[in-house]
C-alpha cells in the first residue's frame, strides 16, 4: 500500500525526483514529531496497482527526471511487495538513481533477505530514525543529525558501511536549507503536509543547471 506519489520532488535527494510514499510504519514507538504520521497506519492509504506502476513509470519518463526516492512510513517493512517494482525500475533504466529511506539502520536490516535484496537494487539508503532533540534543518535530505547518508553500492563491495559523499555542502545548504525552513514554519501552522509541498513548489520561480543537473532556485524572500 502506499500514500502518494510526488512528481516533482526536490527534498529527498539529490536533483528532481519522483518520491513514492509507501503507507504503513512498525517502528515501536514512533518517532516523536515524525513528519509523516498519517503514513503510520497499514490500513490507510492506497493499494498499489498497475495504474500506480503506470503513473509512476510515465513521471520516470521525463527527462528531468534523475531518480526515485522510496519513503514511508516504513518502507522497508513492505520489502517483499516492493522489491519486484525496484527489479522492474532497475532493468528498465540502470543509470536512475534509486533512494531509499529506512528509520531502521542498515545493520537492523541485513538480517532480513527481502531487505536487502531491496537494498542492493538501490544506490542510495537514509537510515536511522528521526529524533527530534537531534533535529538539524541544515542537513541535506534527512532530518536529524543521528541519520547516515549510506552510499549502498560502495558498502556492499566493500563489506562495510559507506557514507555518501555530499559535494559541494554549500550549494545544499543554498537550495535545500531555505526549503526545509519554509517547510517546518508551515508546518508549525498546521498545515497538511501536501501543502507544504504545494506551496514551496508555487514560491520556485525557476530553473537552472547547476553542476550539470536541474535544481529549483528559490527567491531570497522565500520565508518573508
């Protein structure tokens, strides 16, 4: 089951994305202030069809595009459901960037074999749980401090945990800072999340490439 599907995401990872939120979350307890709870009920949501794997296909299709972000809820928890939709996005085009996120660290799920087969059809895992005493809006794609960005392809070579290499830290603290701010003081006025989203998309003016790869260029009163 899922929760939606973003067409054009700019949070959960490098570039423009498509982000699917999967529905359903076991972590015991959850995170405090977790930004998503509504994804928290494995009975919510939406079943995922063929309609889905088509729209979300069509979205994967532009050429602006540069990769897919799994998020949850607990992603991970649906592994044996979600791993032929990885297989089938991975054969389809192997240079697109897969993210994954998980409030389990990669440690807590090796143990279990549909997790990592999911794992190793993605580049990308954020791990760990979002504490908010550790909460860091500076912080490109993740939300507290205790969360490792694991470079997947790297660690499974390697046998041992790699850490992906953010370049040019400025420029995420540029584009990514203003918007998890914008974010949080939406959020803080109770607005749905979806709104958030629509909101900041309604303040980007434009588009320019930056090191070779499209990014959404926000106005310096963004927060006014």
């Amino acid at each position: 089951r899922y929760a939606q599907i973003r067409d054009m995401d700019i949070s959960n990872g490098k570039g423009i994305g498509c982000s699917v939120f999967l529905q359903g979350c076991s972590l015991n307890p959850h995170c405090k202030n977790c930004f998503n709870k509504s994804t928290w009920d494995f009975n919510g949501g939406y079943e995922w069809t063929d309609k889905e794997t088509e729209q979300l296909f069509e979205i994967l299709r532009k050429p602006y595009i540069t990769r897919a972000s799994i998020l949850g809820g607990e992603p991970l928890d649906q592994a044996k459901e979600l791993l032929p939709l990885l297989s089938q996005i991975r054969n389809w085009n192997p240079n697109l960037k897969i993210c994954i996120y998980s409030g389990r660290t990669f440690e807590e799920n090796i143990s279990v074999k549909d997790k990592v087969e999911c794992l190793k059809l993605c580049d990308i895992l954020v791990d760990g749980r979002f504490v908010d005493e550790l909460k860091d809006l500076t912080l490109a794609f993740r939300g507290s401090s205790n969360q490792r960005i694991i470079d997947l392809k790297k660690t499974f070579k390697s046998n041992k945990v790699v850490l992906y290499d953010l370049e040019k830290e400025d420029y995420y603290k540029l584009v990514i800072h203003p918007v998890a701010l914008c974010d949080d003081m939406l959020r803080k006025a109770s607005c749905h999340r979806d709104q958030v989203y629509q909101n900041m998309l309604q303040m980007a003016e434009c588009t320019r490439q930056v090191q070779g790869e499209l990014v959404t260029i926000f106005h310096n009163d963004i927060l006014s």
